[in-house]
C-alpha cells in the first residue's frame, strides 16, 4: 500500500464518528481542508477506494438499506483479544 493512500485511509479515520453513520458527503465535509491539500490531486476514487480497504480490515462498517442510494459509513471500536479480556476480569 502506498503512502498516499495510507494518508487517506488516515483522513478517513480520523473523521468518521463511532456513533453517527456517515454519508459520503459528510466524510468530504467534516475532512480538515489543510490535511486535504497535502495530498496533490485528491479525488472520489481515491475516497471510495480507501473506505472499501478500511472495510476488509474491519476497521469500519456500511451501514445502508438496499431502498437508500446513500451509503452511511461508521467506525467500528477496537476489538480486544481474549487475552484482554481475561486480564480485565482479574482487575
């Protein structure tokens, strides 16, 4: 994976809510515009393609209803090992 698009993937990360689904173009809007300049040529596909990548990592989730043409997108909180799990039952 490219350093381009590990920036982006940073982008979208950063912006996506835990708690609120977003559309695409809530992504677009809530991105901090100086962050979006150090990357030249910015675009959709280049968006599109970065959620679908974070998708298969698992890191976030789509959330739509095949009626809606609107896509939501929400970030998915960490999951913690079995090993975590065990040691917090012992605190």
């Amino acid at each position: 994976m490219s350093s381009r698009q590990e920036k982006i993937e940073g982008l979208v990360l950063q912006v996506l809510s835990y708690y609120e689904p977003m559309s695409f173009e809530m992504i677009l809007l809530d991105m901090p515009q100086d962050l979006i300049r150090e990357i030249p040529d910015f675009n959709r596909e280049e968006l599109d393609q970065a959620l679908l990548s974070l998708k298969k990592q698992k890191l976030i989730k789509l959330m739509s209803k095949p009626k809606d043409k609107d896509k939501l997108w929400l970030r998915l909180f960490p999951k913690k090992s079995i090993i975590q799990r065990l040691l917090s039952y012992f605190k």
